[in-house]
C-alpha cells in the first residue's frame, strides 16, 4: 500500500499563480522527496526535506514538513505553464529502511 | 551522461511470453529498483537491490523476478506475460543515503 498520499489529486491553475500539494504519510520518516514527471517521462527528483527539517526551499519550490501531523506541502510560486506534470510525493519507512514509497501523485496544469 | 538506462522503451508481449527488461546504471550507486506505474496507482515498488547479489520483494513482486550479479545492472524478469502485466516500468538508482532516486526514462509494456 502506498505510504504518501497526495491532495488534490488534480489541479488547475493560471500561470502566475500560485501552487499547493500537500501529502500525507502513514509511518514515521528519515526523510521525504518531491518529485516531478512530465507526460510520458521518467519522474525527476526536486527537492529532499529531512525529518529534523520544517521547512527547505529550492528556486520557486517551497516545501514544509509536519512530522506531528505526518504531513508536507509543496509550493510553486508564481508558476508557468512549463510547470505542467505530475508531482509525486515519496518517503522511506524509517529507520534503515531507505527505499522510498511513492503516493499517487497529484496532476498540475498550469494554463497560459 | 551519467544516469539509469532502460531497454527497450516499447514492447508488445503475447499472454504467456517471458522476457527481460534491462537496466543499467552508470552512478556505482549500491541500491536500485524496479516499479510499476499504472493510472490512477502511482507507483508501486516490484522488487530492489541494496547490492551485489542481494534483492528482496516489494509490494508487487508476484510474476516478475530479479537478480543483480553486477552494481551496474539489475535485469527484470517477466516470467509468464498476462495483460494485468500491461503498465509502465521504471527502474531508479537510489543515491547514497536515500538522498533521492535517478529514474530511467520507462519501459512501455502491453501484454495482449
């Protein structure tokens, strides 16, 4: 079963605005990844926010991290049609375990 | 480039055909995966590696099988195709620490 879970799970926007995802996860974490995947690509890493971590930002990206409501948003500001994919979020399950666990992603499209 | 390499990018498997997906990596990185992306189901961990010689089952092994004599490549069995096999295969190099996955580019199968 998925561990993360992403809302909404579709989302459309004008460009310039801005953009919000939040997912949700079931256990506790090392770390948590956002990641990116344009139509009919390979998923694209974008940014990693650690468990000790609230808050990291990248560029236009901002993502936050609750680990009391096992939670995590990501922000696109003032965004642009290029930013157009499937944002998917993705945790390890703790401990040793490093291999990431992927949610069902939420579909952005950003129109000009 | 440095990267996961996927072949092929296209296949048309029978019911009851077996075949291989190959992935190769060129990043010496100790962990890799294989998932499967389906609509509506993000993705779903098949199988992976955290080295040489050592594999474990993920969430959706049942069908496929995986070895890994090498760091560099971490084949995909199909041993006997059924249509519910039809999806979207990746493969992913884990980076040192669980920092984040390089993905290949994806292996369209439909099996008929």
């Amino acid at each position: 079963s998925q561990q993360g879970e992403e809302d909404p799970q579709a989302l459309s926007i004008q460009e310039g605005e801005n953009a919000t995802m939040n997912c949700s996860y079931k256990t506790s974490i090392n770390n948590l990844q956002w990641y990116r995947q344009n139509s009919g690509r390979g998923l694209v890493h974008l940014i990693l926010i650690r468990s000790n971590e609230r808050e990291k930002h990248s560029g236009r990206l901002r993502v936050t991290l609750d680990t009391s409501k096992k939670s995590s948003s990501l922000l696109i500001t003032a965004s642009r049609a290029a930013d157009t994919a499937s944002y998917f979020c993705a945790t390890d399950g703790g401990g040793g375990s490093y291999i990431p666990t992927f949610g069902r992603g939420t579909s952005l499209i950003v129109h000009p | 480039n440095a990267g996961v390499t996927q072949t092929p990018k296209f296949q048309v498997l029978k019911t009851g055909q077996s075949m291989t997906l190959q992935c190769a990596q060129d990043m010496n990185h100790e962990y890799m995966s294989w998932y499967r992306q389906d609509p509506g189901m993000g993705l779903r961990l098949i199988h992976y590696s955290v080295g040489a010689g050592i594999t474990d089952q993920g969430e959706v092994p049942n069908g496929y099988n995986v070895s890994r004599s090498t760091t560099e490549d971490f084949p995909l069995r199909l041993l006997s195709a059924a249509p519910s096999q039809t999806s979207v295969y990746f493969c992913a190099s884990l980076w040192p620490g669980g920092y984040g996955y390089t993905f290949g580019s994806g292996t369209r199968l439909t099996v008929v």
